[in-house]
C-alpha cells in the first residue's frame, strides 16, 4: 500500500503490442488503457524521487546556511547567565566533546572569552532597560535590600518597580553592588544616588522602600 508501484519498459513488449492493435480492435483499447496507466505511475514515481532528493538538498542547504558562530557563541553565554553555570564549564573536555559531535564547526571558546561574552550580553540588556525608563511617563519606586554572606561580605540591591503604560506592574534590577569596608551605613545614601543617577531617573523617584528599618532611619537623618 506504501511502495510505489513500478513501471519496466522493453522494447519487445512494446513491439509485441504495436502488432497486437493491428489484430484486434478490443486489444487496442485495453492495452492503450494499461500503456497510459503505467506511464501515469512512472511519472508518478519520478515526482517523487525528484522531491525527496530536493528535500535532502533543501534541509542540507539550511542546515548550513543557518550556522552562525557568533549566534552559537552569545546563546552559550546566556546559557551560563541563565543557569549559573561556571564558566569554567566551556573548557570541560566532555563539554567539549559533546559540542562537538552536534556541531563540529563551532569552535568552544575560552573562559576568557566566555566572560566577555557574558558581559557584553549584560550591557546589551542594560541599555535596552536604560532606554525603557528614559521613556516612561510614570514614576518609579525603588527597593533597597540589604545582604550579608557568612564571612560578613554585604551587598545592596536596587530594584525599580513601576506601571508601564499597559497598566502592568513592572520589576526589574538595577543593581547589585558589594560593599567593602569603605562603605559604611553612612555612605550607603551616596550609593544610591549614583546609581539613580546612572540610571538617569533620579528626577522620576517616587519612593523607596527598605527592608530594613535602621538603614531607613540613618538615610532619613542624612
């Protein structure tokens, strides 16, 4: 049901029917009947073969004209973002090996390499933030949380939330900064307000909210 049928020719067959039309008027008309059939299933058979074949060449072509190092280099550095993974990863041999036998003409970058593909990925993402809050009409609310690691490292987080003109609350992090020993409770102000201004929305503030209530009282005396 699934094989195409298929179709021989011989030159003594189509003799042999040449002079059977002469004899019989009734022979003529089923072996016209059968010729036509089977010329109709050749052509069918030869169709077919001819777009499998431009399937293969069609998927080979995109297959290759798809390839792009670049593209492959930038989506490994959002894979590393994304998941956390080390960037050490890249110079892994089994990561290696497994790039490639999927693809054996991407090259694996360097860990270096992978850093700055990293970094230039998250300046990308800043300007386009940067370029989102320059054009919002509304005011912006900024949240500062406070962290500390066990060996007494600290780091600040700032985050802007706002209604964008869809009227959807949006959040997105603006900074995260460790805090040497130079930083103490009475330069955090300072801190922030180079970020704002970084950010260029200090004249966009509407308020700020901390998750802790000292450091709250401490920016007010300020």
């Amino acid at each position: 049901m699934r094989c195409l049928k298929r179709s021989n020719y011989d030159v003594s067959q189509l003799l042999a029917v040449k002079r059977r039309k002469k004899e019989n008027t009734l022979t003529i008309a089923n072996i016209a009947y059968d010729e036509g059939q089977r010329k109709d299933d050749y052509m069918k058979s030869t169709i077919v073969k001819y777009e499998q074949d431009q399937i293969k060449d069609e998927a080979f072509n995109v297959g290759s004209s798809w390839f792009d190092p670049e593209r492959s280099r930038l989506d490994l550095a959002r894979m590393i973002i994304i998941h956390g993974y080390p960037l050490a990863m890249v110079e892994h041999v089994g990561f290696k090996v497994f790039v490639k036998n999927l693809q054996p003409l991407f090259d694996v970058v360097q860990n270096s390499s992978i850093e700055l593909s990293c970094v230039e990925i998250y300046m990308k993402e800043k300007q386009r933030i940067y370029d989102m809050l320059s054009k919002l009409q509304g005011r912006i609310n900024l949240a500062v949380a406070m962290w500390s690691s066990p060996d007494n490292s600290k780091y600040v987080c700032l985050t802007a939330h706002y209604v964008d003109d869809d009227w959807k609350l949006q959040k997105k992090t603006l900074n995260f900064l460790t805090l040497d020993s130079s930083h103490s409770e009475d330069m955090l102000s300072e801190v922030i307000i180079k970020c704002l201004l970084d950010w260029d929305i200090d004249y966009k503030l509407f308020a700020m909210t901390f998750d802790d209530c000292s450091i709250m009282m401490t920016l007010s005396r300020e």
